[in-house]
C-alpha cells in the first residue's frame, strides 16, 4: 500500500510524492509513511504535490495528522508544488497558514538550510 509513495533523500531532506489522490481511501497510507518517516531524528521532509490530481477533507486531515507528528519529533513539513485546485483547497482549509507552500521544489528544500533546530 505504501509503494504509492515515491521517496526520494536530497541531502538531509526527505522528498515524498505521489501520482495519486489524497483522499479518504489513501490518507491512512499517508499517516502509516509519515509515522515511519517519524522516527528519524528532527524529519525534514517536503511532500511534491506535483503530480497529485486532488485532494479531498480526509487528505487535508492526514496532512494536518501528519505534520503534528512530524513536530513532535522537532521536525517539519513543507509542501511543493500543488496544482491550482489542490492549492485552493489548502487555502480554503486554511493550511496555508500552518503549511510553508512553495512552487518550485528546490526551494522547498532549500528553505529547510535556513531553519534553526530546537535543542532538546
């Protein structure tokens, strides 16, 4: 179920895609990647919405669930690249006020290079 996920490292940066939707039927393997991706020490990871079509309230959710458990381990979430209605959707749930969205992927990564780590 998780091969729907495409991993990719860029130096200390984990970039995950996916071609499919983020909907109801595919936000438990989204939460069951993250919470993987969670055990690593302060996750910086960038999730390139490139290629996803679009994206319902339970995908939302799974971003929402996934990004607390992501800052629990002092790490973060930046989203690349969304498409115009995946976009519109993120503004409309207003997660564009709790996300960093950028449109070009090597600035996502990039913006991690600039981020202090909480000491422990």
């Amino acid at each position: 179920m998780e091969e729907m996920f495409e991993m990719e490292k860029r130096g200390d940066v984990t970039v995950l895609s996916t071609s499919a939707s983020l909907k109801a039927s595919t936000a438990p393997m989204l939460r069951s990647v993250m919470k993987k991706l969670c055990c690593e020490y302060r996750p910086k990871l960038v999730i390139d919405m490139q290629r996803m079509s679009s994206m319902d309230s339970a995908g939302c959710g799974a971003l929402v669930s996934s990004l607390r458990g992501v800052r629990t381990s002092d790490g973060d979430i930046r989203l690349a690249r969304p498409n115009e209605r995946v976009l519109d959707l993120l503004k409309l749930a207003r997660l564009d006020c709790i996300f960093e969205i950028y449109q070009d992927l090597d600035e996502a990564i990039k913006s991690f290079s600039g981020t202090p780590m909480k000491l422990s």
